[in-house]
C-alpha cells in the first residue's frame, strides 16, 4: 500500500497556508498509455476540436477555435451520401437484402461531426435481426445472464460486456423476470393505501403494474434516453427533420421525466419526512412530485466518472496532508486549499489538540472524525466527504454502479442481486422472483453506460458561421472583452485532463463491504444493512462507516493524490501481461482502448477522445465537476441526500451541469423548464421569478446579466456556439460484426 508513497510529493512543503500542488504532468511517464492493464493495438481515436491544450484554469487564453476541427479523413464523402442511387430508381427487381458492401450503416459517417468515426471494416455483414422480445419471453434470455465469476475471470471482452450491456440497456424488463413489485413491496404497499375503497388517488392504477410517479416509470432504460437530436436527411425535396438514427444512450423529452416521489414508499424515508417538518410540513402526504428531473444523455460518461474519481483523490489527499501536518504540530490551525484540476473547492482548516485519525482509516464526513477540530463552512461546492460526486443534476451519486443499481430497482423494480445483503430476504420487493439481475449484469450495463462514445462537435462549413461561433466561444470563454469574472466559462470549464485512463467498474461482493449500502433509515431506528427494508431512491446511500468505492481506492492507493496514483498505476500495470483486472474491480476498461480487454472494436464506443503519450485524455466537458448555489427560482422543495447516509445537498445547489451534447438534449435544465438554450441561460437567474421569500441568491446572476447586456448579434453568436455541442451521430451501428 503506502509503498507508491514515493518522493513525488515529498516536495509539496505543507505550511500554515498550502496552495494545492500544481500538476506534476511531467511525472507521467508514458508508461501509461501501453502498460496499463497490458499492451495492445490502439483504435481510432479523433482530434478532440474541442480541446485546448491541457490549460485548465478558465479563461483559458490562447484557445483554438473550433476552426481546429480535424478533416475526417477515414469518412466517405457526404455527397456521395446524399446522391439518390439512379439506379435503384429504374430497378423494379422485387426487394432483396443489400449486400454487405451496400450497408449503409458506416457511410452515415460526416466530416461535419468529430464523431465522424471509423469506417466499416473490411468483410462487413448484413445486421442480424434477433427475435423480437415480447414480454412472453425474460428479455434477459439465453446469451445474456451473465455472472460476475465469468467476468473476473478474465475472459470476458469489452466489446462483449457492451453488447450484453447495450441489451440491458435497450430491452424491455417484463413481468415474466420480476419487473415491478408484488404486494409487500415498498410502493405495492402504499399504492395499496392510497387505492383507498376503489375511489383513492390511485384507483386507476390499481390494476396496472406502473405507477409512472416514482419510478416503476418505464420498461427500458432506452425508453428514457433516446434522444439524439434530429438531422434533415440528404437528399431530400424539402429541409424537414427526422431522428437521427441509434438514439441508444441518448437523453430525454418531457415524456420521460422522473417524478420523483419518496412519500409514494411505505414507510417514508425518514429524510424525506424531516426535511418536510423543517419546513414545517408535518403531513405531506398529498404531494405528487417531490424532485422533478430531466433525463440527461449518458455518452462519455466513462470520462466524467473518472475525472471525479481523480478530483476526488486530490481533495481527500489534501484534507490528509493538512491532517498529517497539523497532527505534528497540535494546536495549530492548519488550512489548506482545496483545489483540483483547475476547480476550487475553497478551504478547509483542522486542528488537532489530542488524538489523531491513524494512518490508514476512513475519516468521517468534515465535522464529525473524533479527534479534530474542523472548520468546513469554507468547503465550497462539494459534500463535507470530500467526494466529488458528478453524476444527477444535483450530484448525488459518487460513482455509475451505484447509479445503475438504483435506476433499475427505481425503474423497473428489478432488483440486483447486490441490494440484498446476505442472509435478508431475497425477494425484497415481494413479487414471487428472486435473483432478478446478476452482479455480473449490473457490471455490464454499467460497463456500458460508461463505455459509450463522447459526445462530439459540429463545425459548421460557411465561413460566416465559423467566425460567429469562435466569436461565441470567446464570449462564453470571457475572452471578448467582457468581465472574464463574469464568464459562463468560471462555472462550466472548457475542460479538464484525466491522467489515468483505466476505468473501473467497482466490486460489489460481499467482502467489498464498501458497496453495501444502507438500507432504509426507518423512523426511529439506526440504520441498518440489509434492503429488506430497503428504499427505491435513485442514490440509495452506504452508511457513514463504510468507505465508498472511490474512498476504498483511495485508501488502497497509499492516499496518494490523482497525480502519484496515475504514475504508480502506469507501474504496476507494466509488470501485468494479459487480461487481469486490478484489485477491486468487477471489470476495467482503458479509455483509450489500447489494452488486450478492448481487443475488439465496439463502434458504439468509437471514436475516442484524442490522448497524449501519457495517456492522458483533455475531455471538453464545460463544467467544473462543482455544485453551484443556483438560487430561488432553480431551487427544490427539500434538499436531497447523496450516495452517503447523513450528507444532503442543500436545496437551491446544483452541479454545473457538463455542456458536451447540449444542442440535442432539449428540453434543457434540472427539470426541463427551458424549452430554448436561450431560456435556460435567462433562468439561472433570480429575475426568472417573483421572490418567493427562500433568500437564495444565484451565483449566475452576473453573468446573466452580463449575457443580457450583450449586443444582440453576440447573444445569437454565443447561442450559435453552444449549438454546435452536439451528440454523437451514428456512425455505422454495430451491428455490423466486422471481427467475431
Ligand atoms: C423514466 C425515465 C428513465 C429511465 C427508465 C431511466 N432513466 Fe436514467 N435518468 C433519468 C433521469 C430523470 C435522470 C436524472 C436523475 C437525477 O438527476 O437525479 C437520469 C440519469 C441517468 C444517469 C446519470 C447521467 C448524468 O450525467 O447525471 C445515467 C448514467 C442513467 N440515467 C442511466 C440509466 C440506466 C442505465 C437506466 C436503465 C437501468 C436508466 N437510466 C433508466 C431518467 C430515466
Ligand atoms: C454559477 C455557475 C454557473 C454559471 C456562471 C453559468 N452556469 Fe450554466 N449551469 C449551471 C448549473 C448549476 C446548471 C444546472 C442548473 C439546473 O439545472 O438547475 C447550468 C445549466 C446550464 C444549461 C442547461 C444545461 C442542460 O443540459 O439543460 C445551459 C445551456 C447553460 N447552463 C449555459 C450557461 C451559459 C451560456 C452561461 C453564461 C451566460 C452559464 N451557463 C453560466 C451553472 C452555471
């Protein structure tokens, strides 16, 4: 463990007042890139147009336009694309499937998109239709079942863990496999109670297996996130829109947002119950939505978890530090600044008069370790964990599996396995099915959800309209003359470098003790640690005691900041050869794809983020990863709490939510009251709505302002920019198997 608590920050001189460590890039040695996990042929990847050059700080000064866009070589020429095929016209042979060369799945392909991607490879096939699903038959059929003793065996590809991922992802969970709940369960229960004689407020959902409001919403996570944008097609007569094609992973129209309600459980959370009596609500039993949200597309989320889990790693190793100096020091204030990867996380002071945290142990939540004297009210922007969690609008889930086993027994009440600690009930939902998803199927669907490519960048070809969006990005960057202090640019970051590219997908069995979560905090009793008497939430929270996946790591890795881990793990993994995943982890992936796990193309997962010879990737993700105060018209009804029992992130914060994709995500904020970008920006504002006497104060009002002293042409160039932050568009479904 400590013994990769090498000399590179025996340097960082800790003083009364500690400036964070600038990066040590040049530590990297480019080991990383081949060594991790083993070495292995590289795949596409694309210049990232995006991307400054690993600048971080906002604003950052001498930024490349969009006019960096690089020419998408390896893709067919549009106007081939757009040609009608005369012949095809003149042919009246009846209907015959296209050979393999006339699949016209790859040449969707556009220079216009970084997203342009591969082309086919050689030997393409026609598409395998497989039998329809039904609902007569478990979506999770034959094939598909997947344990986690297969996958940790090594055998297991990428591009495997994708394809039955993606099915998890796109298929309908039926009644046959456990969707929804039996009578027992959580909401049966209160649906029960609310049905009344037959004439309650949920008399005609009696009968139904959906409820919509709290969750039981959908059948497929695919129902939700299936927005992409839209395009006119090539060729056509008239300009008219239609979707654009393989939507998988996309975000959500208005249909799909979650009405979230705890009060529809049986019992009430009691957080939920609390935080109504401080508002002084005592009975709130006729709610119909406590938090309102709005489906987020979930392409490059690999990249987001892991810049996190790194900024998370820096904040924890500077508490450490400031604990480490102050411990030999005692009496003596210490403060240290928290910062990572070009964010500001304010300050955090410690004194320690007697007693210490030892070396390896799991420090409570700021305020709470015994022994230390703490000031968190200068802690800004991230939970007194420390932890940066950059996952739902207001940041409350730390890492993707725990977000995806709680999405599919918030969903769909399927249950995973790994909700249900040993020796409870195995049927906590009560609906007659036991062992309704597999460990090893939570890891491929979350191995998917963070597999998928980033989302990519339109650049437009008339020369005006180049012009206008490197004139908007230089408004939003506060590189145009304006107050840069105002800048949309301080909240969303340009972007922000990963150092180490291997992804992990966290362990939840049962000796991983820090997957367990906690249960339902029950009224009145402690929290227990089985799920019998589990909740539903998104963002079901691990009890204070136990170390959350990223802390696990953390704690494993010497308590080493993201910089010294990247170095040790680049390493480590040179002494490695072949399959073999790092301790921990249920399945690991390289985001570079350049290691013997990711030996197969996956196109969904193409193209890549350009890396350097370190493997560090700049990911142009426009935010700071930080909670915002967001003020009186974006603020909730009550706060909420995070993956973590006991830490709630307060009413009127918000994470800057990432911008990559932007223009195809509509409608847009928390809870999709902006029906234009245009709106969204004016609704960061308090002159959004009446006072409504809560005192919230968003920090976005100056550069609302600021946006709205713009002359008009400016406006229309900042907008013209954040329109070409789209999705990516498909380019050649992967149906086409190419190397099987
Ligand atoms: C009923 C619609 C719906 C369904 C079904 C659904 N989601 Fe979501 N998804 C949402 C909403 C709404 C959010 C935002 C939640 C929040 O912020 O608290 C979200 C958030 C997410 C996020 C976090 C994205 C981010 O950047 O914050 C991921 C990942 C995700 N969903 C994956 C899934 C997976 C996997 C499934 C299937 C198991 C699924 N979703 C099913 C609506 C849905
Ligand atoms: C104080 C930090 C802050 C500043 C400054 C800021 N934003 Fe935001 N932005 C946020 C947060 C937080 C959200 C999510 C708020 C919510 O949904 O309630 C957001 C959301 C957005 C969204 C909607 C994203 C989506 O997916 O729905 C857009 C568009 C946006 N911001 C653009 C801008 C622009 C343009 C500027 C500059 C004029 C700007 N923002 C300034 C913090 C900020």
């Amino acid at each position: 463990m400590p013994k990769h608590r090498n000399a590179i920050l025996a340097g960082t001189a800790l003083c009364l007042f500690v400036g964070a460590s600038t990066p040590l890039k040049a530590q990297l040695s480019d080991a990383i890139n081949d060594a991790i996990l083993g070495g292995g042929q590289r795949q596409p990847q694309v210049e990232n147009p995006q991307a400054p050059p690993p600048a971080e700080q906002p604003p950052a000064a001498a930024e490349p336009p969009v006019s960096e866009q690089p020419p998408a070589a390896a893709a067919p020429d549009p106007q081939q694309d757009a040609q009608p095929d005369p012949a095809a016209k003149a042919d009246p042979e009846p209907i015959a499937p296209p050979a393999a060369a006339e699949q016209p799945a790859a040449a969707d392909a556009d220079p216009n998109y970084s997203g342009g991607g591969p082309a086919p490879m050689p030997g393409a096939g026609a598409p395998v239709l497989a039998r329809l699903t039904s609902g007569d038959e478990p979506s999770l059929g034959t094939g598909i079942r997947l344990s986690q003793e297969e996958i940790s065996s090594g055998n297991v590809g990428f591009r495997q863990m994708m394809e039955i991922g993606r099915h998890l992802f796109t298929q309908s969970f039926t009644s046959v496999e456990g969707y929804g709940e039996g009578p027992t369960g959580p909401r049966e229960q209160k649906r029960h109670q609310m049905n009344g004689n037959g004439i309650g407020p949920m008399a005609a959902f009696a009968q139904i297996p959906w409820m919509r409001v709290h969750g039981l919403d959908a059948q497929a996570c695919l129902e939700c996130h299936n927005v992409a944008g839209f395009e006119t097609p090539a060729g056509g007569a008239t300009p008219g829109r239609t979707v654009r094609p393989d939507r998988v992973s996309g975000a959500g129209a208005v249909t799909s947002a979650a009405i979230i309600n705890p009060l529809l459980e049986l019992p009430a959370p009691k957080w939920v119950v609390d935080a109504f009596a401080e508002r002084g609500v005592t009975d709130p039993g006729n709610m119909y939505a406590v938090f309102l949200r709005n489906p987020p597309h979930v392409f490059g989320a690999g990249y987001t978890q892991k810049l996190a889990e790194e900024m998370s790693f820096d904040l924890l190793s500077q508490r450490r530090a400031a604990i480490d100096q102050a411990v030999q020091n005692r009496g003596q204030w210490y403060e240290i600044r928290l910062n990572s990867k070009g964010t500001s996380f304010g300050r955090y002071q410690v004194r320690v008069d007697q007693g210490a945290p030892a070396p390896g142990e799991l420090l409570q939540p700021c305020g709470s370790e015994p022994g230390l004297t703490e000031r968190c009210d200068r802690i800004e922007g991230v939970s007194e964990d420390f932890i940066v969690r950059p996952f739902q609008w207001k940041g409350i889930a730390s890492n993707m599996r725990n977000f995806v086993r709680d999405a599919l027994n918030f969903h769909f009440g399927m249950v995973p396995d790994e909700l249900i600690a040993q020796g409870a009930n195995p049927d906590p939902d009560g609906d007659g099915f036991v062992h309704e998803v597999s460990i090893g199927e939570v890891t491929a669907l979350t191995t998917f959800a963070l597999g998928a490519r980033p989302p990519s960048v339109f650049t437009p070809t008339d020369a005006g309209e180049v012009a206008e969006v490197a004139r908007g990005r230089s408004i939003f960057e506060g590189r145009a003359g304006g107050d840069p202090s105002v800048a949309c640019v301080t909240c969303h970051q340009s972007s922000k470098t990963v150092l180490n590219p291997v992804v992990r997908v966290h362990d939840p069995r049962p000796d991983q003790e820090s997957m367990r979560i906690v249960a339902r905090e029950s009224s009145g009793t402690a929290p227990v640690l089985t799920v019998t008497e589990n909740g539903v939430g998104l963002g079901q929270a691990a009890p204070r005691g136990l170390p959350l996946p990223v802390e696990q790591e953390f704690l494993e890795g010497g308590q080493t900041a993201a910089q010294e881990r990247a170095v040790a793990a680049a390493a480590t993994a040179k002494e490695s050869t072949g399959r073999q995943l790092p301790a921990g982890a249920a399945f690991a992936f390289n985001l570079n794809m350049n290691t013997p796990f990711e030996d197969r193309v996956f196109l969904a997962a193409q193209p890549r983020l350009a890396s350097d010879a370190t493997g560090a990737i700049v990911v142009p993700l426009f935010s700071d990863l930080k909670r915002h105060k967001m003020g009186r018209c974006l603020a909730d009804v009550i706060h909420q709490q995070t993956d973590r029992a006991g830490v709630f992130v307060p009413r009127d914060q918000f994470v800057t939510r990432p911008l990559w994709g932007l223009a195809d995500t509509g409608p847009w904020l928390h809870d999709g009251r902006a029906l234009s970008i245009r709106d969204a920006i004016l609704k960061h504002s308090d002159n959004a709505c009446a006072d409504n006497g809560s005192g919230y104060v968003s920090e976005a009002n100056a550069a609302v302002a600021a946006f709205q002293a713009l002359p008009e042409a400016d406006q229309n160039a900042l907008i013209a920019f954040l329109h070409t932050l789209r999705l990516p568009r498909d380019t050649g479904f992967d149906a086409v198997d190419q190397n099987r």
